[in-house]
C-alpha cells in the first residue's frame, strides 16, 4: 500500500516517505483506488486476516 502510494507522486525519488504519514491520511478518510476498506482496516491493524 505504501508503494502504491509513493507512485502517485511524480517525482517520488527526491521524497522520504513514511507508513506514519499514509497511516495518517488514511485514519482521516483517504483511500488509495484499488483497495477495498478491508483491506485498508487490515493494514491499519484493526482486523484479523
């Protein structure tokens, strides 16, 4: 998930990324296309597989 998001920046080899900051965005609503809320709640670690 981390990696698809990186991708959505053009030029994404100048930039440090952190889980912290996707895990951010995404407790405030966003949602990356291609994952479903499941699989967001997973990785949030709010489920079980």
């Amino acid at each position: 998930m981390l990696l698809d998001w990186i991708a959505t920046f053009p030029d994404h080899r100048s930039r440090l990324f952190k889980w912290g900051q996707l895990q951010e965005l995404i407790e405030q609503g966003y949602r990356l296309p291609g994952y479903s809320e499941a699989e967001v709640q997973l990785a949030l670690g709010r489920t079980r597989p």
